[in-house]
C-alpha cells in the first residue's frame, strides 16, 4: 500500500470542486480531508502522507460535495461561535454571517443579570443554543414552525444541555403568530431572529435550491412576510430597553429599517453591514415608555 502526498489529494480535490462551481473549492477540499482524518484544518500540514483509503474516503466526498450538496451536510455539523451544531437534510444550515447577529446580542447583554432571550425562528437552534452556551445565567426560549428543523433542534438542544449547557426551551410554534410567545410579553431583553428573508422566486445556488428547506428561506414576494410580524411581535415581548436583531438580505437593509422605525415603541434604529460591507441585519431597541 504506497502512502500517497495529502497536497496532491487536496489539489485534485480543489480542482474537481472548482470545476463543479463551488464557492469556495480550496476551503471546502480542505475541510472534507480534515473531517476524514479527524484533524482540525489548520492541523494538515502535519499530515504530509496518507494510505489510500483515506484518499478514496476525501475522494467519495468530493463526488458528493461537486454535486453541490452542502459541506455541512457531508461533515454533519456547522459552527456558531463557539459552539457546533448537528446539520442534516431537512434543516437549514446555519451560517457564519449570523456569527454577527449572535456577537451583537451578546453585547447587548452585557451587563444584564440573568437575561431572558427569544431566538424566533430557530432552525437547528443555532443562535439559541450558542447564546444559551455563552450566557449561563440566560432563559432561552427558541421557536420554530417546520417540525423537521424543529426535531433537529430537540436533539443538539440535548447534546447541549449533555454537555454542561444551561437548556434551552424550545417551541412549536409559528413566529407570526400575533400571540407567539405571549406569557413573556414586555419581560424580554433581546430578540434574535434569523428569519426566511429571500423573495419568492428569487434564483439560489444547488446547495440552497435542493437542500435548505424553502420555508427556510422564502418569504413572500418582497421577503418581508416573516420579518413584518416578527417586527410586531419583538415590540411586545421586549422591555424597555430591551433589543432585537433581525437578520436580511444585502438588499433589504433599507426596508427592515423603515419598518422598525414605524413601531412607536422601538427606537435607536440601525442597519448592520458584514465585514465586505454588505447591509447584513438590522436592530433596534425597546423605548423606556410605552
Ligand atoms: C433562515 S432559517 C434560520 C435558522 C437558524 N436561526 C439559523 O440561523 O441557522 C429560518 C428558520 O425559520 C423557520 N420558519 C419559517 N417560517 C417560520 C414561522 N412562521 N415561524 C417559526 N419558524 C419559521 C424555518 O423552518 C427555518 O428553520
């Protein structure tokens, strides 16, 4: 069995991805022989020779990840701050530009003793589960509609709370749901809400056209159908001085902005850009009076 050189497996890797049309060839090659070798990325230049099934396991993936199938859903996780999250068919994969969201929150809550946190539309219960990692001290009540996504939450909110990790509580539920979440109203300190934001319509890549659920990622004509109530239902839950922060497409920050700003009760109206300076999520706080 003659061990063969990792680059030349790499490279190969980077050229049939980059062929296939994927974003980002060179990282995904990289992180699909770190999984199969079980190493972190920045570890493989510590592995100059490998036997051949290794190449044949980086080679099957490649197969898999060149017919556009996520990354995340060949590894099995994605990561959120410091934490990682079980990922499979039938749940969105979190991604790292809700990073921004989640450091956003927790600064907010800096200073604030025992928080009580709302992740709406929760997904794998990434942010929920990332804030509940960060803050033990927090009450996190995650809600989220589409049972599948919803079951992928039950479980790495087990692992989690397995792990050491404050539990969260979690929800079936429908985020515009004028009601939603009603028991907590004006006691809330942040909202988060990565929302399905993409009009209708709208052409995505393979990885999300065959893969992220559409009610995910659809929402209406303008993109707007979950974010308008959402915006509703945060200026009910928050208290005052309370905060929400709701992720967008690059096209939407004037828009989110402009519905926030219309809620009487929020103030301090921003929008957020991504270190390429894309418009990114937008915020807003709960006004002191009613
Ligand atoms: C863009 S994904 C975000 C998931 C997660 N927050 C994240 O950042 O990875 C949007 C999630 O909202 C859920 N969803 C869509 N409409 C909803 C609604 N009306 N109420 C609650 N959840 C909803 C979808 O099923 C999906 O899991």
């Amino acid at each position: 069995m003659t061990r063969q050189p990792l680059r030349l497996a790499i490279l190969e890797a980077e050229r049939i991805l980059g062929t296939a049309g994927v974003a980002s060839p060179r990282v995904d090659a990289e992180l699909i022989a770190a999984h199969v070798l079980g190493v972190e990325r920045t570890r493989l230049p510590m592995v100059p020779l490998v036997d051949p099934p290794v190449v044949d396991a980086i080679g099957q993936l490649v197969a898999q990840r060149a017919k556009r199938v996520p990354l995340q859903h060949l590894t099995g996780w994605a990561a959120m701050g410091r934490i990682s999250v079980g990922v499979g068919p039938g749940v969105f994969v979190p991604r790292p530009e809700t990073e921004l969201l989640l450091a956003w929150g927790l600064t907010l809550l800096t200073g604030v003793r025992d928080p009580v946190v709302v992740d709406l539309c929760t997904g794998t219960g990434v942010l929920a589960l990332a804030m509940a990692g960060e803050r033990p001290d927090a009450v996190v009540h995650a809600v989220e509609l589409d049972s599948v996504a919803l079951a992928w939450a039950r479980q790495n909110a087990e692992l989690r709370a397995q792990g050491g990790d404050t539990p969260i509580r979690l929800y079936a539920g429908d985020a515009t749901d004028p009601a939603v979440l009603s028991d907590l109203d004006g006691a809330v300190d942040l909202v988060l809400c990565n929302p399905p934001y993409v009009p209708e319509g709208t052409e995505v890549p393979p990885e999300v056209a065959e893969h992220d659920p559409a009610m995910a990622v659809f929402s209406g004509p303008d993109g707007l159908d979950v974010i308008r109530p959402v915006i509703a239902a945060a200026a009910r839950l928050l208290r005052p001085g309370g905060g929400l922060a709701i992720e967008h497409d690059d096209t939407q920050g004037y828009r989110v902005t402009e519905l926030l700003a219309a809620r009487r009760v929020l103030t301090d109206v921003r929008d957020h850009t991504d270190l390429a300076g894309r418009s990114r999520f937008s915020t807003a706080l709960r006004t002191a009076a009613a």
